[in-house]
C-alpha cells in the first residue's frame, strides 16, 4: 500500500479530532473472526430462509458472504434445524452463529454441529444442569456465545421490579445471565442489549460498557424497512460507535439480509471506523452540474459493488466543491461544462474526460487502482 493512499485513507494522524477510542474490552474468538479488544469492528447478519431447508440457507450465506459479511448467524428453533446446520456449517466460509432461545438440547446439538457461537440466554434454558450441559458442550467444541436481551423479553420478575421495560432492566438481565456464564468458568461470551427505541438502547449500552469488560454487540432491534431502518439504526448505532462502543454490529432490517451488510460497512465506514469497498463522495446535484449526477452515481454504484479493496471517490457536478473533494480522494470526476470534466488521481488534476464515456472510464480506473494495492498489499506480505 502506498504511502500517498496511506495519506488519503487515514486521516486520524494529522487530524486527532477524527480519531475514536474504542471502549477497552476483552477479545474472544467467534470461530476464526476475532472480537473486542483490537480487531475490527466486525459486520454480520442474519439469515431468514426456513434452515432445515440446507441448500437455501447455504445459498443466502453465500450471499451474505459476497457482500463481506463476517459472521452470520442462523435461527435453530427445532431439531429440523439443528440437523441441517451441520451441513450449512460445512459449505460456510465465515464463523456460523447458532441462534437459540429456550430449549437447551439445541445449543448442545448446534455446538456439536460446528456452530461458532451460540445466541442464548443461559437463565432461559432451564435447570442448573440443562445450563451446564450447554456450557460444557460449548466449552468443548470452542464455541463462543452472545447473551442476547431484548427489551421485548425480558423476565417477568424484572418487568415487575421495573414496571417496564427499560434501560436498568436490561442491563440487569445481561449481568445475570453473564453471571452464571462466568460462576461456570466461561468467558468467552460478548452481549446485546437491544431495544426497537433508539433512547432506551443508547442508555442501556452506556450503562452496560461500565459494568462490564466482555465485547459488546450492537443493534437497534427491529429498526423497520430498508429506509427507516437504516436511519434509526444510524442514529442509534452511531452515536455508540463514535463514543467508542461496540465490537460487532448488526442492521436489523426488514429488507433483504445482504441489505444489513451493506448498510453496516457504510456506518462504520461513515465513522472512519473500517473501510471496505469503493467510498462515493457525491454531490446532491444543482443547476450548476456539468452531467447527471444522480445517475451517474447509481450506475457507479451498481458497477462498483465488487470491489472489496478501500478506496474513495468524488462525483462532483461542478468546479464549485469538485476539485476541493477531490484533494482528499483517491480518485474523483468534476463537471467542467461543454460536455466533458476534469479526471483527478491522488488529489490532483489528472486528464480531461467526456461525460459520455465517463462511467466506464471511472470504473476502468477504480479496477485497475484496486488491482494495484492488491498486488503491492500481496508483495508486502511476501517479504
């Protein structure tokens, strides 16, 4: 990687007001994919196929695993699923988690069937020695869990001692089930603390990052369609992630899962927080533009979509702001008027284009400057 990308991919060096500090928390392992502590702040979801039907499953994994999902999690609710999951496992390039809720033999079956973690509530599975069967088949298979606390279910003798639900109740119920995890010597377990509103969820974050150093995994549950729920989770998630909250995230939308993956690396790359793929800086579009630049964008978009390597780019309308955006990106296009913009390569005024051919210039441009931090990012690590 060259030192002039360095310079324009990372601006935290020179510009301390950009810079996050991530919460201090402990990493554990979901299969191969590290949380907490260091790494990444990682992007996953979920898949809503029927699980015992395997090969639809596998197929949405896969797709799930095209956009850059790292970790995604699958529903068991029966021993249909369990059964399957084996399968899914197998045919998975990413860390599986086994989401389970009330009965124990599933996370057993699930552990046993390769799962990288298991979503559970360990208070809700049953006597001590249901829990302890699970803990020691998770223990066995280096399984990792999440304890996942809904505001929507909490326990009936918090919503009594609370009244509602609410941030206090919440958190009480992560500390409770996080206790008897740890009374059985296991700690490699993260938590959500997760509510539809985005006020209840903050604070039960906030609360919850004092009280505890395990990793933390957020979300707003149940946020809404693809529009809304972008924006709700936004507020809400990135509010935590600028305050240095979080280790892996999840949008919950109701819209296709690939969608949630999507729109997490878009947060986190909003934040400066991890970037993957082509980063477009665009202009809204005035009377002042040179060429259409909402269409322009869409079809770069769409274009685009296969590039994982991080790499950012301007489409601006017209000389106003363009060549000011493009200072500080890898590559960019500014309308000029008369047909045809100016081609800027690491800041700087590169060559003339015609808006015509403009698109397929662009994307030719972006796939060989991708091509060519691969090549020197594989070099780097020969040597």
């Amino acid at each position: 990687m060259s030192a002039k990308k360095d310079h324009l991919q990372d601006h935290t060096a020179v510009r301390p007001w950009r810079a996050i500090r991530r919460r201090p928390s402990r990493k554990i392992r979901v299969g191969s994919v590290e949380v907490g502590g260091d790494a990444p702040i990682t992007v996953q979801s979920m898949t809503n196929t029927l699980t015992a039907d395997a090969q639809a499953t596998i197929n949405q994994v896969r797709e799930l695993e095209e956009a850059g999902a790292d970790i995604v999690r699958v529903s068991c609710p029966d021993e249909d699923s369990t059964r399957a999951f084996g399968a899914i496992v197998r045919a998975a390039k990413v860390p599986l988690v086994a989401d389970i809720h009330f009965h124990y033999k599933r996370g057993v079956e699930a552990a046993k069937a390769g799962a990288a973690c298991l979503r559970i509530n360990p208070g809700n599975i049953g006597s001590p020695d249901r829990v302890r069967e699970v803990i020691a088949a998770a223990r066995d298979n280096g399984c990792s869990m999440r304890i996942g606390v809904n505001a929507g279910s909490l326990e009936r003798d918090l919503l009594e001692k609370y009244g509602e639900p609410c941030p206090d109740a919440m958190v009480e119920s992560a500390l409770r089930h996080a206790r008897i995890l740890q009374d059985h010597d296991f700690h490699e377990f993260k938590i959500s603390v997760k509510a539809s509103d985005v006020f209840m969820t903050v604070a039960a974050y906030q609360l919850l990052a004092d009280a505890i150093d395990c990793p933390l995994h957020l979300g707003i549950t149940e946020a809404g369609a693809l529009r809304t729920g972008t924006v709700k989770s936004s507020i809400g998630m990135g509010a935590m992630l600028w305050a240095g909250i979080g280790d892996t995230i999840r949008v919950s939308l109701a819209a296709d899962p690939v969608e949630e993956i999507k729109v997490g690396f878009d947060l986190l790359k909003s934040l400066g927080l991890r970037h993957r793929g082509v980063n477009i800086i665009a202009c809204p579009s005035c009377a002042r533009q040179g060429f259409n630049v909402i269409a322009t964008v869409e079809a770069l978009e769409a274009r685009l979509a296969h590039i994982a390597t991080p790499m950012s780019l301007s489409i601006i309308g017209c000389v106003v702001n363009g060549p000011g955006e493009a200072l500080m990106t890898d590559l960019g296009f500014t309308g000029g008027g008369k047909g045809s913009g100016m081609v800027y390569v690491a800041g700087r005024p590169d060559h003339k284009m015609d808006n015509d051919g403009m698109v397929d210039h662009i994307v030719g441009l972006v796939e060989a400057r991708a091509a060519e931090i691969t090549a020197a990012e594989a070099l780097q690590a020969a040597e």
